[in-house]
C-alpha cells in the first residue's frame, strides 16, 4: 500500500489530524454525510430517552421502569460508541500506524478501557 499524506484517504473518514500552530495536534474526524446523520439520528432519539427517563423520575415513576429505561439508554449510547471506535480503528488508527505514530496504540487502549467502564 503506498503512503498517503494525512489529508488524503480512501477510508470512510477524513485524516483525523492535523498540525496545529502551538506544535500540538487538533484532532479532528470527518465523517461521511451518511454516518453523520446516522450517528446524529441516533443521538437524538438517546436524547430523547434521557429527557423521558427525567420527566418519569418527575412523575415518581416506578424505580423498576426508570431503571429499565436507564438500560435501554445506556445500551443505545453503546451502541453509538462501538460505531465510532470502529470507524476510528478503520481510518484514524491505520493512518497513524502507516505514519509510524505507533503511540496511537497507547491512546486506543486508553479509550478502549474507558468505554468498558
């Protein structure tokens, strides 16, 4: 495979960096417009769960319900994380082992344990 620059890629993602003007590097990830409103759809309808679950504890709604509620919130967002580290390992990752950024290992399993908590 040949080396691409950073802000070339085949990948569903944009490069997911870019050098900034204080030497650190902003990050920054491009999604395609359908992943984008995938993810963006997703998060509303989290967004509306948790609104639901809030006016539910307003009400004093059964704890069994809330907590079921709670869940059904909690395996959504998951959901969400697992499409995002995926695309992430498919391009942003790939690209900084192809550059020789092999500390990107380090970060992703930072990130890893952080989602499993």
């Amino acid at each position: 495979m040949a080396v691409r620059n950073r802000t070339e890629t085949t990948h569903e993602h944009e490069s997911c960096q870019i050098s900034g003007e204080d030497g650190k590097i902003p990050r920054k990830s491009h999604h395609s417009e359908e992943t984008k409103n995938n993810l963006i759809s997703r998060l509303n309808r989290i967004e509306g769960q948790i609104r639901g679950i809030k006016g539910m504890v307003e009400k004093d709604t059964y704890c069994d319900d809330v907590l079921n509620q709670i869940a059904a919130a909690q395996s959504a967002l998951n959901s969400v994380g697992k499409l995002l580290l995926e695309g992430h390992m498919r391009s942003c990752v790939i690209e900084r082992i192809e550059a020789g950024e092999t500390e990107v290992i380090d970060e992703l399993l930072i990130t890893v344990n952080k989602l499993m908590k």
